[in-house]
C-alpha cells in the first residue's frame, strides 16, 4: 500500500491532519493500535481554543460543535474562601469552547469514514523505516499478517508511549521532564454544573477544579496523592472532599450524583526536541506533555497539526519545503510557551508536598495580585484562550 502521508495514531490529532490533508486532495492512511470503539472510550478535556475551533471548521467538521459547544467568555479563580471572575473576552476579545474531546474525535472518525478516509485498526509491532532518507516506509502486523506502507512522509500523532518519539535517535532526541508529587483524581456525573463557569480552587487542602461537558454532565477534579487509588475514593468521600475545597456559596450549590467515570491522573511536563527526523514530524504527546492546568493539552497538539499541515499543503502544492525545514523550530517555541503557562497555573494553584508557610504566603499574595491587577488578568486570559499560530 501507498500514501503521501502515513499517520501513526488515531487519535483527534491523527484524525484532524488527516481530515485536513483530505480537504487539500493530500492522501493520508492512519495506523491506530486499539479500535475506534477504545479511542472513543477514553475520557479527556474539552476546553477548545479559538485556534482549534477554527481548524475543526476548516477541516469541515465543527457543525455539531458550534451547535453543542459551550462558549465560555471567562473563568474563576477562588482562594481563602473567596471566589474572582477573570473575563477572557473583556481582556482578549476572544473565548474558549467546551466540547468534550470524545465529541470532537467521534465527528472527526464520521467524517473521515464519510470521505472514505483510510484508516487501519488494531494494527501491532509498528516500525518507521528510512525516515532519514528519501523513501520512508511504515512496516506492522494486522491479524497476524505482516503489511507495508509507502510514503513521502510519516506523521507521529500516536501519544507519549508510541514508536514515533522512540524512533528518533537517542543521539540526536533531547527530553526534558518535570514529574509533580501529586495527581488529579477526577469524577464525570449526570449532574448540572455548579457554575456556568469554570471555577479553578486553590485551597489550603489542594487543588479543586469545576468544569463541565454540558448542561447535564459534569466533571469536576481534586489534587490527591500519587499514592492513592480510584477504589480509595468512594463518591461520597469525593463529593465531600470537593466541597471543603470551595468558598461556602459553591459548596452549597454544588449537585451531586453517582459517578459515571472515575480516573486518576498524574501530572508532569515534558517536551522532546527536536520534533522532527527527516521525514519523521511527530505531533502532540509524541512530542510534549502538559499538566491540565490551564487545559492546553489537546490545543498545543492542534498547533502541532496547524503547522505540519501547512508545511505539507505547502510542498505539495508549490514544492516550498520552508514551512517542513521549520516545522520543529515553530511548534516548540509555541509549545514551551504553553508549557511555561500551564507549569505556572499549576504552582500557583496547587499545595506542594514541601511547600513552606512562606511558599503559602508568597502564592497567596500572587492570587491576590491576579484579582486586582487588570495586566496580570489580561496576561493569564490571552495565554488561556491561546497564543496565536
């Protein structure tokens, strides 16, 4: 088999180059490891930057999320029992969109399967071949059966643990890590959201976060131990923990119910460089990793996608390699802005394990500083809705 453009990773990274590569007559197959029925499975953020909601657009798939999409023109800060609202457009202009990830990954696979779009599952043993060279190729097994494929070029769209990362050599892959001593412990339920708002809660026993899917279903987090485990934490134990981490009027309008999905998360940052090998481009957590602070996970992988595709779009339709030569250069220095913003929300509104009172007074006053201080507001809201491409 043969394709211009070999996508490893079916995930909404995967799938958006993919469907936006279709739009430009630039054929692509995607190579996915589980099936689509487990990719839909996974439960992930759904805070869209206008960056991202204008690709989906682009790519022709955004009418089922400007139609169920929550705009949100701004979030909520609370600490010490009070609570501050920060305005995204009142300080940007612009806002962001809740639309849960599994939503947007299920429109790009209709739309991919709509179009014809080639797209192989359960594929196993992955190897990139020759991305050095002139004549790249995907070597993996389906049902036991030992398949090719050709390409110009390979795209790792296929997560922090797939083959992409791996296959850049260790001589030229440099990593950088940051490993946080805690993790998320987050509970989805059928309940209305507490707030129309998100609302971020730093509060003497850790973290909260109250977030939403829509009008009927919530997700709703709190920092715990890296040693805790889901069947530690009953529903009960997690709703009321979650309130004592609220100011009294939230706690009290909070809504509770049986829990639908139950997680842990950890949290680290993590970026490799270079991005590219060759032919070899990889594309989201192939690539970096964020904590969901500040939810820039999904949209520092759809920067990935903006650029990659116009480098490819580029060469394809005028043969200009500029935006392909320069694809690693351009998205890390958008990624380590990111990665600059969500490794600040994260110390500025979590407990650490060996914080000192002065380490309490001193993020205290930085919360106090956010509230009052219409430049500080502005900064937090332009890199929460997104730096531009």
């Amino acid at each position: 088999m043969r394709t211009q453009v070999a996508i490893i990773g079916g995930g909404p990274s995967g799938l958006l180059l993919s469907q936006l590569l279709h739009r430009k007559g630039i054929d692509s197959v995607v190579l996915e490891r589980k099936t689509r029925g487990y990719v839909l499975s996974r439960i992930r953020a759904g805070i869209l930057e206008t960056g991202l909601v204008a690709l989906m657009r682009e790519a022709g798939v955004a009418d089922r999320l400007d139609r169920e999409g929550f705009v949100h023109d701004g979030t909520h800060i609370a600490f010490d029992g009070e609570m501050f609202g920060l305005s995204f457009t009142e300080h940007t202009g612009t806002p962001v969109v809740v639309y849960g990830q599994t939503e947007l990954t299920r429109d790009l696979y209709d739309a991919r399967e709509a179009a014809g779009g080639r797209i192989v599952f359960n594929v196993e043993d992955v190897v990139i071949n020759d991305t050095d060279g002139d004549a790249p190729f995907v070597t993996y097994n389906v049902a036991g059966k030992s398949e090719r494929l050709d390409c110009d070029y390979v795209a790792g769209c296929d997560g922090f643990h797939g083959v992409s990362r791996q296959t850049i050599p260790l001589d030229i892959r440099k990593e950088y890590e940051k490993v946080y001593p805690f993790g998320w412990l987050g509970v989805l339920s059928e309940t209305p959201p507490v707030n129309d708002e998100l609302i971020y809660s730093n509060s003497r026993r850790g973290f909260a976060l109250c977030s939403m899917r829509n009008a009927n279903l919530s997700r709703y987090y709190i920092q715990c131990s890296l040693s805790d485990h889901v069947e530690d934490w009953t529903d009960q134990a997690f709703w009321d923990e979650l309130r004592r981490r609220l100011p009294a009027d939230v706690a009290d309008a909070l809504v509770t119910g049986p829990s639908i999905e139950k997680s842990i998360a950890p949290l680290r940052s993590f970026v490799t460089e270079p991005m590219q090998w060759g032919r070899l481009f990889l594309c989201g957590d192939a690539a970096h990793i964020v904590p969901p602070t500040g939810a820039k996970g999904l949209n520092t992988a759809a920067s990935d996608v903006h650029y990659l595709y116009h480098g490819l779009v580029d060469f394809y339709r005028d043969g200009d390699r500029t935006g392909l030569d320069g694809y690693s250069q351009k998205a890390l220095a958008r990624i380590w802005q990111a990665e600059r913003f969500s490794w600040s929300m994260t110390n500025l509104l979590h407990r650490f394990p060996d914080q000192s009172t002065f380490d309490v007074k001193m993020q205290a006053a930085d919360l106090a500083f956010l509230r009052d201080s219409p430049s500080a507001q502005r900064l937090l809201a332009q890199n929460y809705v997104g730096l531009p491409y």
